[in-house]
C-alpha cells in the first residue's frame, strides 16, 4: 500500500484507533533557532546548534545550553518556512480524523514558548486546524532527543486505546528509538490493549502496529523498518 493511503485510509479502521506523532522542525517548517552552548564559568559561546544538531548532543561538564531563540515565538512565526507536502499532508489527516476520532500529535522537545498564543498563529497561517490536535512541547536539556520523545509517546500508549502508533521525523535517531519502543513494549501495555479491544490469540496483526517514517526536506516520506 502507498504511504499516502497507508496514513489517510488506514488512519483508523474497525482494527482500532490510531496516533500519529509529527515532529515540528524540520518536518513541519524549515526552522533557524540555534541552542547556544556556553562556558558555564565565562558565559563565552562555545557552539551554536540547529534543531537537528542538538538532537545528539550531548552536553558535557562544565556546559550550559541557551534555549532563549527556541522559546522565541516571534522568532518562530517571522522565519518558519513551510514544508508544502508535510502541511497539505497533515490537513487530509485531520480531515480523516473528525470521522474516524484517531489522534495527531505534534512532538517536539522545544521549550515552552514566551508566547503560546503566538506559536499556535504560525500553524493557523497555513491552515492548520490546532483545536483537532494536541501539542508536546517540553525542554530536553540533559537528556537525548530521542529518549524524552520515546518517553512522551510511552505516556500516550499507556492507555491501551491505540492499535496503530506512527512517528513522522527528521531524524533517524528519533525513529529508532520509535522503534526500539516497539520491541521493548511493556507487557501491561500490550495486554491492556488486548483487554479493551478484545483482542484473541487468533488474530495475525500484532495488538499495536507501529509505523517509522523518515520525513526529507522536501517533504517525502520513506518508511524505516
């Protein structure tokens, strides 16, 4: 089956409700926010890192990281440049969804805006509908990108609502600790999905589908197995 028709057919179905996780940068918009590392003694600049260098950073003793242009929501909404076949994607999602009452969440480690209002207005400008949505947005300073996103996902699925979990992210690293959560999925999870959707030993899908997608800077999707 096509991508395409793997996410807006296949969104939900009687198999069961369905999540889809979309990272924001790099994904969504092109971003120019840095994180400043600095001397924790001088305050002297020692590096400056884009969203996809600060995804495997890690910060070492003596260091402190700077987030003020990440929780710029000016800055955000004057220089993000959308991503045409990402934002036109995840409105034929949200189209789905009013019928079909799966879930989108946009997941990014950025800090808490300075202005939350503001932020929201820059996926309003391009026609995104953010009341059919949910946003995680929290610091991942001290920890790797990848872990805190895996942690954040785990927190959903412990619900046990979801039969089909899927992550959209520029970075690789992300969507192999996606994966990683697939095949470390705690038993209770698995059996409490089981539990509510009356799931028996005869079916041949697993109880929770997950889905990995590399997302390019053109916007094309590829799967990661």
């Amino acid at each position: 089956m096509r991508l395409n028709n793997y996410l807006l057919v296949e969104l939900a179905s009687e198999y069961g409700k369905g999540i889809t996780f979309i990272d924001i940068d790099e994904t969504l918009f092109h971003t120019f926010a840095k994180i400043f590392v600095k001397d924790e003694k001088t305050g002297r600049i020692i590096a400056k890192l884009n969203n996809q260098e600060f995804n495997t950073y890690k910060k070492k003793p003596g260091e402190v990281l700077d987030f003020h242009e990440f929780r710029d929501a000016k800055m955000f909404r004057k220089t993000s440049i959308p991503i045409p076949k990402t934002i036109k994607r995840i409105k034929r999602m949200l189209q789905h969804i009013d019928r079909r009452e799966s879930s989108i969440v946009f997941l990014t480690a950025r800090a808490t805006f300075d202005n939350q209002q503001e932020f929201m207005k820059t996926f309003k400008d391009h026609g995104i509908p953010m009341d059919k949505l949910r946003v995680e947005l929290a610091p991942a300073s001290g920890i790797v990108v990848a872990k805190f996103k895996k942690s954040i996902m785990l927190n959903y699925l412990k619900s046990g609502e979801y039969r089909r979990v899927r992550l959209i992210d520029d970075d690789m690293a992300n969507l192999r600790a996606f994966l990683k959560l697939r095949d470390t999925l705690p038993q209770e999870i698995i059996d409490r999905v089981k539990q509510r959707h009356h799931i028996t030993g005869e079916e041949t899908i697993p109880p929770v589908d997950f889905y990995a997608l590399l997302v390019d800077a053109s916007g094309k999707l590829k799967r990661v197995e």
